[in-house]
C-alpha cells in the first residue's frame, strides 16, 4: 500500500488544488525538487562542470536506475530532453528504404505521424494504418493480415494521449518479430503509472518523458534500445558523445545506446529525473499502477452519474487517463473546473487525427488522477463537473 499521507506530504500542491493533469505534466515530488534545485544552486556555486564532475557517479547510477524501471540494461538506456526526442533519435536511425512500409496504429500520435509521414515521403516508403477493434484497441488479427517483410517498422502508442485505452503490446510485437520489423513502443503516458518493462514486452525500442506519470522535471526523456536492435539501426545524429574522432578521417560511434545522447544536457534536470525514477521504484510500479487505477475508475463511476456527460474512453484495458465531453466547448469546461480549483486538461483532433476524426470528435476533456490524489478530491472533481455542465 501506497502511504498517501507520506506522498502528499512530498507533494504540498496536491493539498492546495485538485490535481488531475498528470497526463499533462505532473506535480515533481520533494526529492525530484530538492535534485534540480540543490544541483542548479552547485552549478551557480562552482560552475556547470564542476557541479556536474562532482555527480558523475550519480549520473552514471542512472542508468541502472532507469534499466530496473524499465527491465533493460544499463547499457540500453539512454536520456534525452523528451519523449519526442527519444522517439525521433530512435526512428531516424531505423533503415528505410523506398518500397519499405511503416505501420501505425489509429491512435498514433501527431508527433510521430508527422515524422513518419516525411520521411516515408522522402525515401518513398508507404505508411498504413492497422485497424482497431471493436473495443477501440489494435486489432491484432488484422496486423497479421498486413505484415510482410517490406515492413521495417510497427509504431505502437502504448497509452494514447486522448483516452484511457492500453494498447496490447507483447501479441504486436510477436507478430512484427515474425516479419523481422522493429517494435517502437511510445510509452509516453504508461512509464510512470503502469509497468513497462523491455524484457516482458519483447519490444525493440521504447520511448519516454519525464514529466507525466514519472513526476520528473519537464525537459526530460528516456529512450530504450535492446542490443539486438541496436545491430540494426543506423543512427544519423550524432556527435562526440555519441563517437570518438579517432583520426583525421576517422570516427568510431559507440555501440551502446548511449549513441543517442548529445554531449550537452540539462544536469540538474537529469538529476531530477533519476530521482523520480527512483522514487517510483521505491514506491512500486505495481502499488503505483493499482493506486491510480483505483482513482481512475472512480472518477468514470462518478463522472458517469452526472447528467450530460459522456465518457469517451476507449479499448479493453484502461489506463489512468479519464477521458469525456459535456456539451460545452472543452477548453471552456477546462478554465471553468480552474475556478473550483481542479486542474484538468484537453486533448484535440491535431494531436490523435485519426483517432479523433473516425469517432467524431474535435477535443476531449483529460482528467488523469496520480495516486497523490485523494478518493475525497475524486469526487470533489466529480461535483465541480456537474456544478460546470448544468
Ligand atoms: C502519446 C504521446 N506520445 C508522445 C508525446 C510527446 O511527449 P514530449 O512532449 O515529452 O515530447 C506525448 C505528449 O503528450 C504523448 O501523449
């Protein structure tokens, strides 16, 4: 059990507002404040290098820190500044080529579609949708119908920013390995409220961020390349941290997937990040998964008695992100459930088109309790919904 008494006193803002945008981008505990702060007053004690020599040990234990989260190796970790960065460093250095066709699913997610969508462009690769099933997820049968071996790559979203739905990922990636197309799981909104674990889902490449369900500072990213894909891929942005100028003309890039880091990074934010993945493991990515699922189907019981909502989530399985309409334009909504101190969010059309377009809808509302939250401000929730839509 979760000592919510213990993490709202790590989280003094959880008292102050009804926090429901964990999803969007999560109150950071006091060990996660304490790293950034304490690391940005070092730096403006001794200077950047300095501060960050002095932490060297602790930046390196990060690594194990993410790869016990995230059931990997050390050395198949790697940090960048977002999600979006950790998923474009890994999909640039997939080889395609023209005739080559990439998979998505309907709930992909615009960041990725538009990167796929130009260099399929660029390169004259093909990019097809599989279609959901009747319970909103990704239908797998129908995968298995479009693999070939002209398929380089399925992009999974495992939690979509718009819903509540998890995508199966493990009967995916079985059928891609059949074909011998790489698995690139955005788990943006999953890390940090569900487990993701490499070596259970059997994926190849795994993205995400430190600010939603982590409860890391913005600014943070973590990217999962197994070692089997790492063979494969081919990275193209790269610089002397990802290699070593060996000679006049001469470069050796590093073979682990620290290959996708950048030289120069946000310390104090990476220092931050290593402690909220920290306190999730010491928390308990089970008890963490149980507290906000709890939270989650509270709101939807509630939310379902109000009068003039509709809940939008979809899919068999669901995540902690609540999703509804109630006939009032949904950023209205949102700046309304602010005035009674509950902090929600929207999700449009241009973030999940496909999604979003086949059911109709131009935004959604977003409420994603953390299990900071407490089953009383549930329902206070649930009562400012029904105080805004009357
Ligand atoms: C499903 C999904 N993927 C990727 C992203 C992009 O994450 P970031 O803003 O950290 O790059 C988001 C952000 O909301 C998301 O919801």
């Amino acid at each position: 059990m979760i000592d919510l008494n213990a993490v709202r006193a790590d989280t003094p803002a959880a008292s102050r507002r009804v926090f429901l945008d964990s999803a969007g981008s999560s109150l950071p505990p006091r060990p996660v404040l304490d790293a950034v702060v304490g690391h940005l007053e070092r730096e403006a004690e001794v200077g950047g290098y300095v501060a960050a020599r002095e932490r060297e040990d602790d930046l390196e234990a990060g690594y194990g820190v993410f790869a016990e989260l995230l059931g990997a190796e050390p050395d198949e970790i790697a940090f960048t500044d977002s999600a979006t960065r950790s998923w474009l460093a890994a999909f640039d250095a997939v080889p395609l080529a023209a005739g080559d066709r990439v998979l998505i699913t309907e709930v992909e997610y615009a960041g990725n579609a538009v990167p796929i969508l130009h260099r399929a462009h660029e390169v004259g690769a093909s990019v097809e949708t599989i279609p959901s099933d009747a319970r909103g997820q990704v239908d797998v049968e129908a995968l298995k119908e479009l693999l070939d071996e002209r398929v380089k790559l399925v992009s999974l979203v495992h939690v979509p920013t718009n819903s509540g739905l998890v995508n199966p990922v493990r009967e995916v990636v079985e059928a891609a390995h059949g074909v011998g197309a790489l698995v690139l799981l955005d788990a943006c909104q999953s890390i940090g409220q569900l487990p993701v674990r490499a070596d259970e889902l059997g994926v190849d490449l795994i993205s995400g961020t430190g600010r939603k369900w982590l409860r890391g500072p913005r600014g943070t990213g973590v990217l999962v390349v197994r070692r089997s894909a790492r063979e494969v891929l081919r990275p193209r942005l790269v610089d002397l941290r990802s290699g070593e100028w060996v000679g006049p003309r001469e470069y050796r890039l590093r073979e682990d997937a620290r290959v996708f880091e950048l030289w120069e990074a946000a310390v104090a934010d990476r220092l931050g990040l290593i402690a909220a993945a920290r306190y999730a493991l010491d928390l308990g990515v089970d008890e963490i998964r149980r507290e906000v699922a709890d939270r989650a189907d509270r709101l939807r019981r509630g939310l379902a008695q109000v009068p003039g909502v509709e809940l939008r989530d979809i899919g068999e399985q669901r995540s902690g992100i609540v999703t509804f309409t109630a006939g009032r334009p949904v950023v209205e909504l949102r700046e309304a459930l602010a005035g009674h101190g509950v902090v929600v969010s929207t999700s449009h059309v241009g973030s999940t088109l496909l999604d979003m377009t086949r059911r109709g809808l131009d935004g959604v509302m977003r409420a994603s309790p953390h299990y900071f939250v407490e089953p009383a401000q549930v329902d206070q929730a649930v009562e400012a919904v029904s105080r805004c839509v009357r």
